[in-house]
C-alpha cells in the first residue's frame, strides 16, 4: 500500500508561541482594528476628506517587516514599540494635508527624495498611531487621537527591535479614493507582550469560586427598580393625544426601589449609549 503524501501548505508551527494564549489575541486586534480606523477618520478622513481605512489588523513574522521604510522607536515606562507605515500611505496622508494629488495624476513619488515636511509628518502619525495602541494595550477608553500617551511617548529614530520573540503587528490600511493599499506597522517589546498577555488572562477559563467562600453581602441578589420619570398631565390632555405627539419630559433625580420600598435616590446619566445610574443617596 502506497503512503499518501502529506498535503502542501501546512502550517508551520512557532515554538516561541507554544503555550502562550495567542488565541485571544483575535478580541484584542479586532479592537485595535476599531480604535486604529477611528484615529484615520478623526484625524485625517473627517478633516480633508479622505477615505482612510483599516481593513486588518494581525501578527505578522518578523521576517516579512519592510526592510526599507523610517522605523521611529517610541519610548514608554512599560516598554518601547517601534512604528514604520508605507511611504505610499505616508505620501497620500500628506498629499490631502497640503491640498495636492499626485496619485489621482499618476506621478510617480516614491522615488522623490525625502522631505523634511514629510518626516515630520511620519513623527506626527507615529506617535498618534501609537499613542492609540498604547491606551487599547493597557485597557483605557481610547481617545481615538492617543492624546492622553502621546506627552509619554519619546521618539527615538533608531534601528528597530528585530531579536528573535518579538511580536509585529501588521495592520492593512487602504485608501479608497485613489486605490492605494499599504501597511503599518508596530514592533513589541517583551514587556509589551507580558502586559497583553495579563489582560487577556480573565478570558481564560478558570476554576469557578465557591459561592460559600464569597462574603454573605456578595452572595445576596437584590433586584433594583428605577422609576425614571413622572409626569401628570390633565384627563383632557391625555384623551386629545394623537399619534406622534409628544409631551415634553425632563430627566431628573430618579427613584431606586427594593421591590416597593423607595431606599435610594440617583442621578440618571448617560454612557456608551446606555441609561446608568450614578450618585447613589440613601432615602432619609
């Protein structure tokens, strides 16, 4: 009997990853996805009108990093990641920022010499784009222009972390209204990798903790009710309502109920889309 040969193209296994969560990392790099497109559109397709998108974000081997391209190493107290985006890219974000489109004219720019203009450009990117990954890897709520690490963030022009065990990200951007397709693209510190790794770590499933170990205040469910609002209106008023009118509401302090007993009161507010209430105080 004649062996089957093994099928063409398997997937060639990383010993550096083995044992290592690396099947979550699919919920981070979607969010990143997320905050990354978010950033293009609040920095560069709502201002000038481009389309700007991020169509992917993965690891990527280190062998398929571009070895031509300006890596900016940005310095952080958790560790350093180093930054390069595809001139292609870089030229289309400049070309809308001064008004002028050689791609929709077929020049060919990236043989022109670099400018200082566009270097400066490169740094401003960088550190918004990193700024936004920082705050997606330790947990923050974005701030889509990585306003709140870029005063944190130190630029360094040096040659890149390129060891063995460091972790590329590859995101692919697009833009659609000249058609040009390129990448970014960040470098991760071993530091880097233990903090992500921390923060997947609650996805991982873990033993179940015994009800009867928890305090007796954390193992008593109480169900609270919030009266939102009320509002009298005359008997005649309320005969006369027709479909599509509407009776002017304000939204005050609210009532918060144990079954029927008023024991709190709380201001109603609104975050991410979703009715909260904040600002307990206890019913004298």
């Amino acid at each position: 009997m004649q062996k089957s040969a093994a099928p063409r193209g398997g997937v060639s296994l990383d010993p550096l990853s083995l044992g290592r969560p690396l099947h979550l990392l699919d919920r981070f790099t979607a969010l990143a996805r997320d905050d990354l497109d978010e950033a293009f559109r609040s920095s560069l397709n709502r201002r000038y009108r481009a389309q700007f998108e991020v169509a992917e974000v993965r690891l990527a081997p280190l062998d398929t990093l571009p070895e031509r391209g300006r890596w900016t190493g940005y310095a952080h107290e958790q560790g350093r990641i180093d930054f390069t985006l595809d001139r292609s890219l870089l030229l289309e974000a400049l070309d809308y920022r001064y008004g002028s489109h050689p791609a929709a004219l077929g020049s060919p720019r990236d043989a022109a010499p670099v400018t200082a203009t566009e270097e400066r450009l490169a740094a401003l990117l960088g550190r918004r784009f990193v700024g936004v990954l920082v705050e997606r890897l330790e947990g923050r709520t974005p701030s889509h222009d990585g306003s709140a690490h870029t005063g944190r963030l130190l630029a360094d022009a040096t040659t890149p972390l390129r060891r063995q065990g460091a972790w590329a990200l590859r995101v692919a951007v697009r833009e659609r209204v000249h058609d040009i397709d390129g990448a970014m693209y960040f470098l991760l510190e071993d530091a880097w990798q233990r903090h992500l790794l921390q923060q997947l770590a609650p996805l991982r499933e873990r033993p179940a903790e015994s009800a009867t170990a928890q305090p007796f205040a954390h193992r008593l469910p109480l169900a609270l009710t919030a009266r939102l609002l009320e509002k009298d209106i005359p008997l005649g008023r309320l005969l006369d309502l027709k479909v599509g009118d509407v009776i002017p509401v304000s939204m005050g302090v609210s009532d918060v109920l144990i079954d029927d007993s008023r024991v709190f009161t709380a201001q109603v507010v609104e975050h991410k889309g979703k009715l909260c209430l904040t600002a307990f105080e206890d019913v004298e």
